[in-house]
C-alpha cells in the first residue's frame, strides 16, 4: 500500500461468524516480509493500551497506521499494522492464539506476563475461573443465535441466486473492469481485512476506511448477496489478473463463500457492497443497483419468505449483539482484578521497548 494515503485506517481481523470464530491474523503473518510480534498477556493487563500508544507514536510521525479493532470490544485494538515497515503487533491470545513458526526470526513474542502479580491475583482464582466461564458461556450463546441468522440470510441468497442472470453479470464485469482497471506489468497481490463485524455495539462498518483509502466507489446495492458474490468474485480475479494489489475484504455473516469489499488504494478505488447490514452511504458514487441482473417476476414468488428471513435474521442478531454486551461486561469485571494485581510500570517499560524495535523511538 502507498504512503501517500491518509494515516488511519480501520479493520477488524477476526469476528465470530456462523461457523463459529473467524480470524486473518494467519494471512497476515504469510504476508510478503512482515515482521510479527506477538503481545501475551492477561485481560486487562494493557495489550490494548500499549498498541494504541505505539499507533499514536507513528502517527505523529508520519506514518501510515492500519488499527486493527476487536469484534467484542471495537474500542479495544486486537493490533497495530505498520505497511510501510512491514511490521505488525497482534493481541496472540484467545480466541486468536497465536505461536511463532520461526521464533526470533519472522516472529518475536513480546510477554506481559511478567507484570502481573500472581500472588495479588491468587485470592480471587474462583472468581476469575468463574467469569472465565461465564463469558465463554454468553460468547457461545451468542455464536448460536449468529449462525441462525447466518442460515436464513444463506437462504434468502439462494432464492436471490434462482431469478439471477449470472451471464448478464459477467458480461457487466467486464466492461466494467475494461473501464476502471488498467493492466500493468506487475503481479496481482492480495490482502485479506475486515471492514465490518458483529460487536457488543451491533453491526459495526468501518466506511471511513474506504474513504481514506479511495476516492471512486462502484457501490452494488443488493439486498440478498447472490449478485454482488459474483460481481465482487469476478472483480478480485480482474484486479489480480491485472496486477494490481487489493485488498480483500470478506462477509462477516459467511467468510469463507463470500467478498463484500474490495480496496485498491493505488487506483484510489472501491468495490462496495450495499445492504441493510452495512449500509454505504457516500456522495457521489457510482451505484449499482443488482436488481437490474435478476428476473424480478421470479424473485417475487419468494417474497414472503425472504421478508420473513430478513425480520427473523435482524432479531436474532439483535440478540447475539445483547448476550456479546452481557459477554463484555463479564470480560470487563475480570479486567478489574488483573489490573489490580499488574504492574503498570514494568508495562510502560515493554511499549517503550515495543516503539524501539519498531523504530518509533
């Protein structure tokens, strides 16, 4: 990615999805000579805090920051990516444990543990054994309402797919992608992020993100996601097989199947998709409304059910986002008694050594 973009930049690189817990933090590690480090440590004990100091250190010097926000807590940062230096800091614990393949080497683990005092914590073990649970308890619950919802949105875009012109939709990308993206001489290369996610907060989608990064938006406004996972997977296969570097931006209802977004920063480009999850509202985009691929008689026959899909799916991830509140106030209630019993000041110590071997001393 090219310096000259605005400094922030926001993503998640994990969110609990209907097939449970989804992270990207191991594509990241395979990314083209990144650095990794990876912060161990307990809840509370300042992970978090120490990522954002070393994000506002290259912030004030000019760097380009990517802040990488945790889906149970967007407030929190699960990490901190420096492209430019091609280094990245990542929170290597639960749900997104992490161990380094070549220690020393790609990989440097940078521990907090020795800043909690065991001894303070040890007359409070029943109690954090028990929140342990209970929060593990309400992020299950939570994971089960999401993959309910995940089956009837998954329903309502095969409905969408039997009145979809897929041909038509070819036809479209390229012209589309003869128009916006010029070959070049290089290879394609890819990034995988997060631009929105299911959070305590509910759906939240970084759409600042894109407008840092891009000045033109295509914007595919389709309310079922049969059309726009072909308009997008058509896309990425254009952009790579015309050399340029994208960045990849998954569904956070169905990851592994489906593309939302896709960046291209050094065209100033985006690729959005427009629904009821994820709204994107920008001025003067190019937009797309997908109904034009479908045959609008036929999808009227479903109806009722993909109206009953939609209302059912809202609530049940209106649900998952109140047990993933409830999940956070016990996350938030364990932090107490770990940060009664860290010692802070050995944690200054460790981001002072983390901004050195990032070069932001």
């Amino acid at each position: 990615m090219e310096n000259a973009r605005p400094v922030f930049v926001d993503f998640f690189l994990g969110a609990t999805t209907p097939a449970g817990f989804k992270g990207y933090f191991e594509p990241l590690r395979r990314e083209p000579g990144m650095q990794m480090y990876l912060i161990k440590s307990g809840p509370g004990c300042g992970k978090s805090t120490l990522m954002k100091r070393l994000a506002r250190t290259a912030e004030q010097q000019g760097e380009t920051v990517e802040r990488v926000h945790c889906a149970s807590d967007p407030d929190s940062l699960d990490g901190v990516i420096l492209p430019a230096r091609h280094k990245a800091i990542v929170d290597a614990t639960a749900p997104h444990v992490m161990e380094p393949d070549a220690p020393g080497a790609d990989e440097v683990v940078v521990s907090l543990y020795h800043t909690i005092d065991a001894e303070a914590l040890h007359p409070h073990a029943d109690d954090v054994r028990a929140l342990f649970a209970r929060n593990a308890m309400l992020r299950s619950r939570a994971a089960r309402y999401i993959a309910s919802a995940g089956s009837l949105l998954l329903d309502s875009r095969r409905a969408e797919a039997c009145s979809a012109n897929f041909e038509k939709v070819r036809r479209y990308v390229k012209r589309l992608c003869a128009r916006v993206l010029p070959r070049t001489e290089t290879f394609g290369s890819e990034e995988l992020r997060l631009l929105s996610a299911i959070t305590p907060k509910g759906e939240v989608f970084y759409q600042g993100t894109a407008q840092a990064l891009a000045d033109k938006f295509v914007v595919f406004r389709d309310d079922y996601g049969a059309v726009s996972r072909l308009l997008l997977e058509l896309i990425r296969a254009e952009a790579l097989a015309r050399g340029h570097h994208i960045i990849t931006c998954p569904c956070a209802m169905h990851p592994e199947d489906k593309i939302d977004h896709i960046l291209i920063p050094e065209l100033r480009l985006a690729f959005l998709t427009d629904n009821r999850w994820h709204p994107v509202q920008l001025p003067g985009v190019q937009a797309v409304r997908c109904t034009r691929f479908l045959d609008r008689e036929n999808l009227a026959a479903y109806r009722a059910r993909l109206r009953f899909n939609e209302r059912a799916a809202a609530e049940l991830l209106e649900q998952a986002c109140a047990l993933m509140a409830q999940a956070k106030s016990c996350h938030d209630e364990l932090e107490t008694y770990y940060r009664a019993a860290v010692d802070f000041a050995k944690v200054d110590e460790a981001a002072k050594e983390c901004a050195g071997l990032f070069g932001l001393e």
